[in-house]
C-alpha cells in the first residue's frame, strides 16, 4: 500500500518484532484519529493489536465513523506526539494510554480484543514512563 506522502507502507513489517533501534520503521503504518494528525486533539491511546497492527487515538472522540481515522505512516502522529515513538517495542496486544502530552503512558494488557487464537487477554499493568 502507499500513503498519503507517497511512500509505500506495511500494515505489518516483514523486521521482527521489537524493532530495532528506538523507534518505529519508517514503513510502518497505522490507523490513526485525524483529530491527533491535524493537532487538534493530543495522542492519549496507542493500540498494538495481537495481529501486529497500530492504531492511535485521541481517547475522546469516537474513531470509528466514516473519515474519523485514516492508514497512514505512523511516523506522522510522532511528528505531533514525539513520546509515542517511545511506545515502539510495546508488545502486541497492548494499549498505552495517558491523560495528555507530558504525562506518563499506561500500558496495559489489551481487553475485549481477541488475540491470534481468538481468546481475550486478562488485565494487567505495567507503567512506562514516557513524556512529550
């Protein structure tokens, strides 16, 4: 698939999983609120599906409705919330979460998403601190 930009993108990489280095491939895409793109809404969700795709959100509005969110490059949601590149080596399954740019990302074990097997993951925590 190309993005917006051009360039082709992945939904999921042919690199293994954590990436290397400290941040996502330049090919990696996602499926991200447009609100966060266009600035008007901080990064508050990062999903990490137990399939290997990335989905970013602003934790407010509903993502879902057509023209909500769009696939693009997810290097164009870091270029507005530069601490999501911190969220690179989450592993799948999880979701990160956090009240607003400068506060510490949650990540959690993800909920009511079913997992490659088709089970659903129990709760769990762990915090990483990561701020913008």
């Amino acid at each position: 698939m190309v993005g917006q930009d051009g360039r082709e993108m992945f939904q999921r990489l042919p690199f293994p999983f954590p990436f290397d280095g400290d941040g996502f491939p330049a090919a990696l895409g996602a499926v991200i609120q447009r609100t966060v793109l266009d600035g008007s809404e901080p990064a508050r969700e990062v999903i990490h599906t137990p399939d290997g795709s990335w989905l970013v959100g602003d934790g407010i509005n509903d993502p879902n409705p057509p023209g909500a969110s769009v696939v693009t490059h997810i290097c164009h949601a870091i270029e507005r919330n530069s601490s999501v590149r911190s969220l690179a080596n989450m592993p799948p399954g999880h979701i990160a979460r956090r009240e607003g740019p400068g506060r510490e990302w949650q990540i959690l074990i993800l909920e009511g998403w079913p997992t490659t097997s088709g089970n659903s993951r129990e709760t769990a925590s762990r915090q990483r601190s990561a701020a913008d």
